[in-house]
C-alpha cells in the first residue's frame, strides 16, 4: 500500500504536465492566428496616416510625422456616410426577413408533425452548399423581372432567402429542446400555437434570434458581387462598393486607399467585436440542442 500513493501521485503530476503542455499549444497557436490577423489591420491603419511616398520608402514602419489629412477628408466626405447608410439600410431589411421568416420555418420544422418533415429540413441543409454566385444570374435576371435594380430589397431580399438555411439549422434545435409539457401548459391556458410561439418560444430562443441576426448582419455588410450587379446608381451604392471604386480612382495614392479601406471595416469590426458573446452562446445553445 505504501507504494500505490506514490504512483498515483505520479499519475497525477504526468496528467497535470499534458494538460499544461496542451493549453500551452493552444495558446500558441492562438497567438500566431491572432498575429496573423491582426497583422494586415494594423498595417492597413497606419497605413492611412502616412503618405504615398512614406509608404514607397519605407512600406513598413511607424508614421513619421502621422498625416492625418487622409482621414479627415473621408470623415467629411458625404459619399462615405451615404455608403454607410447604405449599407445599414440593406443589413436591417435582410436582417429582419431572414430572422422573422426563419424562426417561423425553424417553428414549424421543430414542433410540428408531418410527412416529409425530415426531408425538408436536409433540403434547406443543402442550401449551405451554395453559395450566392452560383445562382447570381438567374437572381439578376428575376430582380430585373421584378423591377427591384437600383433598390434596396433587390439586394436585401436575395441575401435573406441564402441567409435561411443557416438560420434555420440554428433555430431549430432550440425550439426543439423546450419541453412539450411547457407546450401542453400553454395550451391549457388557452393558448393557441401562434401565441405559444410568440409568448413563449420567441422569447426561449433570444440567444439563438440574437446569433442569427448578428451573422446576418455581418452577412450583407460585407456582401460585394450582389450589390455589384444590382446596384448601378452610384447613390444606391454599399460601402463595399464604394471601397472598390475608391481604390480605382486612386490607384496611385495608396495611402488614401488604405485610410478609405481601414475606416470602411470599423462599423462591422465594433459591431462584430459587441457582439461576439451572444455568437458564442447562441452557437453553443444549438450544439446543445
């Protein structure tokens, strides 16, 4: 017996030492992601406080003085924030279809009975799988049927039915895990299936609608070929648009390009950044699910 505390205590200390070991290798494969990311951002910032011929000089480095001159311009720029507006305007319009019309299929998908139930849910799977090039000119040429070029539910639109799939395969599993007896209660109550679902499943699945927003947010604010296609009045324009058509006209000073492309990715970095826990806990509240 005097011989099995030992072991045991040497056990102990070899698991503990492979656990140190493994959060060490995660930790440092964080580290080099993390370097690797924000890298290209900070060289894209201070970029934009230099000038072309600081940065033709010397590509790398801190400012020397900082010109602030590039910023300035674009801030006073009304192009800029009539991009942003844009931009905003066409995020809410998607955001709003996809979170209303995929948590309605999310609830018939999760808590009703049918034939072919299963099958339906696989098909909007599938959709994962294609992406919105694929279909960008079919898509182009119903918008044009419909009379929708130069306006915002032409983009908003398309960008919330290849938003569902994903909405959908995140919805479901949390209105399926609330009880059936929390169902049947309700319904005692005289509560009918539309107001269980806004009385009580709407409000469950908070995590889960605040997930899919964001991402549907982030979604469209990034969305370039759409927009591109759609869009042909330079009023209508996104702000990834207007980035391409900035980095266009001035090509030879990539130091207001750089100003321009740095300032365009601080609205969906702030908001992605405030948003990141309730990502984590909706995505985690599906898995588990």
């Amino acid at each position: 017996m005097a011989g099995v505390a030992p072991a045991r205590a040497g056990r102990t200390r070899t698991r503990s030492a492979s656990r140190g070991f493994s959060h060490a290798g995660i930790y440092a494969v964080a580290a080099v992601l993390a370097v690797l990311v924000l890298v290209p951002l900070v060289y894209v910032v201070l970029g934009g406080f230099r000038t072309t011929g600081q940065l033709a000089a010397k590509p790398v480095g801190i400012p020397q003085p900082w010109v602030t001159s590039n910023y300035r311009e674009l801030i006073s720029s009304g192009t800029f924030w009539r991009q942003i507006g844009n931009s905003a305007l066409i995020a809410a319009i998607a955001t709003t279809l996809v979170v209303a019309f995929g948590a309605l299929a999310a609830y018939a998908l999760s808590r009703f009975e049918f034939r072919g139930r299963e099958s339906l849910y696989t098909l909007f799977t599938f959709g994962l799988l294609f992406p919105i090039s694929v279909a960008i000119l079919p898509l182009y040429l119903l918008i044009r049927q419909l009379g929708l070029l130069d306006t915002a539910l032409g983009v908003a639109v398309p960008e919330a039915a290849f938003g569902l799939p994903l909405t959908i395969l995140i919805l479901r599993p949390f209105m399926r895990s609330v009880p059936v007896e929390l169902e049947d209660a309700a319904a005692i109550d005289g509560c009918g299936r539309l107001g269980f679902f806004w009385r009580i499943l709407v409000p469950l699945s908070q995590p889960a609608l605040a997930t899919v927003a964001i991402v549907a947010v982030v979604f469209s604010w990034n969305m370039f070929l759409l927009p591109l296609l759609v869009l042909n009045n330079t009023k209508e324009w996104t702000l990834p648009l207007g980035v391409a058509a900035y980095s266009t006209e001035y090509t030879q000073d990539t130091a207001r390009i750089l100003a321009y492309t740095a300032l365009s990715m601080v609205p969906a970095l702030a908001f992605f950044v405030a948003a990141e826990r309730r990502i984590v806990g909706g995505l985690s509240g599906a898995v588990k699910g």
